[in-house]
C-alpha cells in the first residue's frame, strides 16, 4: 500500500536556523510529490509540488525540496527560518493516474522561536 | 474568488447520531475530496467525487458515505457516530484530479461525546 512517512513529528529551532524536514514515501511508479503547509489557524495551501524534470524544486516563502528517486525521498529545506514558519507541515504523494488519491503523512510541527 | 468553504466550522454530537458536513469547492472545479485529520494521524483519506460520480474511496467503514450534487458542492454523512470519529474534516477541490494543486477548507471540527 502506498505510504508516506515524516519522521521529524515536532522540531523546534530558533530563527535564522537552517530546516530540513524528512518526507520518504512508497510507491511502486512513477509519482508525484507536494509539501502543504497548515499555519495556524489557516487552511492548508500548497508550499511546491514535482511532477518532472529538475528534481530540485523551489516553492514560496524561501522553501525548497529535493526529490531522490533513489532513496523514494522528498525533503524539506530552508536555509534560514522565520518566527513567521511556525506552522504544520505535510508531504503527500500520488501516482501519475487520474485515480489515484493523495496520501498524506502524519505532519511535522514546526516551532521557531524568535 | 471565494476559495473552499465548509459549514458548519464547529459542531459537537452524541455517540450513535448521525452528521451531514458541507463543502463548496471553488468555482469551476469539479472534484470534491475529502479527509478525516485526526490527532497525530495525518490527513487521513475518505471520499473523492467527480462529477457526481464517486471516484475513490478511502479505508474507512460505509457508516462514512456522501454525494456530490450537480453544482459540485458535495455531503459527507457519518451515521452511527463513534468517539473516534472526532477529528477535522476537511474537504478539497481541483479542477480535475488530484495531478494539480488541491485547494482546501477550513475543515469542520466534530467532536463526539
């Protein structure tokens, strides 16, 4: 079955500290791979996606994943965050097919503090 | 452009009731999905509508069903409420599928006492 897992379940960091999240996933073919973000209080909205090409994908707010095929990996990075990051964040995966869901995994909980 | 709303934003039941949430997606999307977000659960898959049809359908027990209607809003009903079934509930939408960006609600909070 297909599966999504984030390992980091709660990081705290300070600001301007450098944030990688960890996102593996299973998945028999050819996939596509997000990162949402819930701030609090909000609703969850996309952060960047892959579909093809450049496995280094950069998204808004300074954030940036790169997708290791080899190691069915899909991590978060940003150099340096803000009090402003505070927020859940969730990789998903599906498959090429218009059948196919989006599965999500467990979230990270991110805390910067000032 | 309204994005995806969800009513009500909060509700509370009792064990063994039955529960009616609303999505509205956002205008000219025609896929609806939804997904149960419970405590350290993740974002859990329910129902996927497509043009009224549904297209999918996530590891839960039929006590869990909806429908979409022909301006693509969409149901979910829970019948026979358990305790652990309180959790968000948030719906999402995309033009088509899930091969683009899903834009989701607010989500309804359910708790069950």
């Amino acid at each position: 079955a297909q599966s999504v897992s984030q390992h980091n379940h709660h990081v705290i960091l300070s600001e301007a500290a450098s944030l990688e999240l960890g996102c593996n996933y299973s998945y028999g073919g050819t996939v596509n791979l997000f990162w949402y973000v819930q701030y609090p209080g909000q609703h969850l909205q996309l952060l960047l996606k892959y579909f093809s090409g450049d496995p280094l994908v950069k998204g808004i707010k300074g954030f940036e994943a790169e997708f290791i095929k080899s190691k069915f990996s899909f991590n978060l990075r940003k150099p340096s965050v803000q009090w402003s990051d505070t927020a859940e964040y969730f990789c998903a995966v599906n498959g090429p097919y218009n059948t196919d869901k989006l599965i999500f995994g467990t979230g990270t909980r991110l805390q910067v503090f000032p | 452009e309204a994005g995806v709303t969800q009513s009500p934003t909060h509700l509370i039941k009792t064990r063994g009731q039955q529960v009616t949430l609303r999505c509205s997606p956002i205008s000219g999307h025609t896929s609806v999905y939804w997904y149960q977000q419970a405590l350290g659960l993740g974002l859990q898959f329910l129902l996927w509508y497509d043009e009224g049809e549904e297209r999918n359908r996530g590891n839960f027990p039929p006590r869990f069903s909806g429908r979409q209607f022909p301006n693509y809003s969409s149901e979910l009903n829970v019948n026979a409420l358990e305790l652990e079934d309180s959790a968000l509930y948030l719906c999402a939408s995309t033009p088509g599928t899930m091969n683009t960006e899903a834009f989701f609600g607010q989500g309804t909070r359910l708790t069950v006492v």
